[in-house]
C-alpha cells in the first residue's frame, strides 16, 4: 500500500484557504459575543466582582478578558465600550 507523506501534500495559502476565512469569522464572532455580554455584565452589577460573578467567571479572569478586548480596541483603532470600563474599579 501507497501512503503519501506530508511533502507530498499540496500547499494550503493559509491567507486565502475557505477554511481560515471561515474561522477568522468564527473567531470575530465569538469575540463580538463576548464583549457584549461583558458590557452587559458591567451594566447590571456595581462592581467588576458583581460583573464577574453574573459572568459565572472570577474577578481576575474578568479582569484578563478586559485587557484583551482593550489591547484589541487599541490595536484596531475601534471605539470599544468595554475598553473604557476596563480602567474602572
């Protein structure tokens, strides 16, 4: 029997591949899904800990998710809620 290596396999342009397109969007969803249900955790309670524990997640990893969506809104240049309530107590 025939088994084909790994050098014969064609070469997938990871910038053009259906698949990476489509986990780019995945990925881009997720994080749009994230940010709003942190904003709106922050709404509803008083302090991050109040919005950490409505997220079912601790005050530290809260605090961890914040810096991420806030180096992101630097990184992108958007205008992002949730960076601006990341400095917060």
């Amino acid at each position: 029997p025939f088994v084909e290596s790994a050098t014969h396999a064609p070469a997938i342009n990871e910038e053009t591949s259906p698949c990476t397109e489509a986990s780019s969007a995945l990925d881009d969803g997720m994080r749009n899904q994230e940010r709003r249900l942190i904003e709106d955790a922050l709404k509803a309670g008083r302090t991050k800990k109040d919005a950490a524990q409505i997220l079912g997640i601790s005050p530290r990893t809260l605090r961890y998710k914040l810096a991420r969506l806030r180096d992101d809104a630097i990184a992108t240049g958007s205008d992002n809620t949730v960076a601006g309530m990341s400095a917060g107590g």
